[in-house]
C-alpha cells in the first residue's frame, strides 16, 4: 500500500511536470518591427564595445526592452531599444572622438 501511495505521487509530480513543460507556447511572439529595433540598439551596442566605449545603461536598456516586448508592450520595447540604440551610436562617436584625448604637457 505504502508503494502504490509513493508511485502514485511519483506520476502525479511527473504529470504535473509535463504540463508546465508546454508553457512556453503561451509567450507572444515579439513584433518585426520592434526586433529589428532590438537588433538596431545590440548592433550599435557592438560597434561602441569594439573599440572599448559602451556606455553604463545600454546593456540594461537592451534588456529592458526585451522583456517588454516579450510581454507584449510594444511601445515601451520600442522606445527602450531607441534609447539603447542612440546611446551606442553615441558613445561610439564619442569614443572616436575621445581616443587621443589625455593630459596636455
């Protein structure tokens, strides 16, 4: 007896793991445009790290705007993957623009 109510636990949880193994199907899936978006801000988010310029947020806002467009807030994962964008093109243009800086003698 003692068998059957530890076997049947068994299944139960392994049932219950079985469902939740299908949950992944319920995500939205990310709008075309807003990925292109994201890709736009990791791309230039790259070019900035190439020659060692990231600026402090840009990761972060990257993955900001993954998660909101996972959730299905298009304007916001826009607007986020925008902002991630113009911050690596501008730190790679400051980069450029800072790689001879130093003291003056």
């Amino acid at each position: 007896m003692k068998n059957l109510a530890v076997l049947t636990g068994a299944m139960l949880l392994l049932g219950c793991a079985g469902i939740n193994a299908g949950s992944d199907s319920g995500k939205k899936s990310i709008d075309p445009s807003v990925q292109k978006a994201i890709d736009n801000a990791v791309a230039a988010n790259k070019q900035a790290a190439s020659i060692g310029y990231e600026w402090r947020d840009a990761e972060e806002l990257i993955d900001d705007a993954k998660k909101a467009a996972e959730a299905g807030d298009n304007d916001k994962a826009l607007s986020l993957a925008n902002e991630a964008r113009s911050e690596g093109d501008l730190a790679y243009e400051q980069g450029l623009s800072q790689k001879n800086a130093g003291p003056r003698f």
